[in-house]
C-alpha cells in the first residue's frame, strides 16, 4: 500500500525499463530465497522476455540482482530487500535527464542564461526522489501469487 500511495502522490515519469525493473525487483523481494527465470517473471507481469532480459542485464551490472546461467539458473536478489531503496534503483536505472538543461554539457537549451524554471525543476525532482530514497524495496514486495489448490482425485 505505500509504494501506491508514493506514486499515486508524485506527478513525476519513470520510464518503462524502470517500471519493469521495479516490479521484477518487487516480486523477488516477496520471495527472498527464491530464484525466478526471466520467462517466470515476464509471464507474470506480461513484459516482453527480451525488454526484460535487457531489464535483468542492467539490474545485476548495478548490483541490485546475482545472476547464474544454465539449468536450475535464473536470478535473486543480491541484497537485502530492506536495504535497497527505491530511490537507489530509481536513480541506477533512468535514462535521459528530466529536461534539456540538466544535462551533463548543459544540453542545446537557448533560455541557459536567463532561465527561471530550472532551480524549479531540480527542487521537484529532488522531492521526487527524497521520497523515493525513504521507501525499501522490502516495503513494496509483491506476495507470492496465490495458486489455487487442486481438488483431490
């Protein structure tokens, strides 16, 4: 119920790949000791294998997932849930700058010299992810689904 509440409260966009990144994130920490195949968890949230594949690739290169290969592989969690904040993943994993200005080399912004909303911007998005940074993934695990239980023969 937190995690909805944070992001029905912030205005802000993430991007599919984080989206994708944060839910596979969620259903391993609602399952901590289990290993998921990238098949598992596409299946379950109906995201496209291969964009989650790319998504799985990204999650270990920041350390957030251990990956194994082969037979029996798949991926867990590479530390606690309780120690990984939204806002870390958040900030691992999105792309491009919210406008033009924040770029690293400033970007192609014409109003650079005389521009007002900049400091704006950057308060909003500093909100945005103070937020972010006080919620754990271990506050937004997705429970195990419930699977039905087969009659008796």
């Amino acid at each position: 119920m937190i995690c909805k509440q944070i992001f029905e409260r912030v205005p802000m966009r993430l991007t599919s790949f984080t989206d994708f990144a944060l839910r596979a994130l969620m259903r391993l920490a609602g399952e901590p000791g289990q290993s998921f195949a990238t098949n598992e968890i596409a299946a379950e949230f109906g995201i496209s294998r291969n964009h989650l594949a790319k998504v799985v690739r990204d999650l270990a290169d920041s350390g957030f997932i251990s990956t194994q290969r082969g037979v029996g592989g798949g991926f867990t969690l590479a530390r606690p849930a309780q120690s990984i904040t939204i806002g870390e993943v958040v900030r691992a994993l999105e792309g491009p700058p919210l406008v033009e200005c924040f770029r690293e080399d400033g970007g192609n912004c014409v109003l650079k010299p005389r521009c007002r909303l900049k400091a704006k911007l950057a308060a909003a998005r500093e909100a945005f992810m103070r937020e972010l940074d006080t919620t754990t993934l271990a506050e937004c695990a997705y429970p195990e689904p419930v699977r039905p239980i087969p009659a008796p023969a």
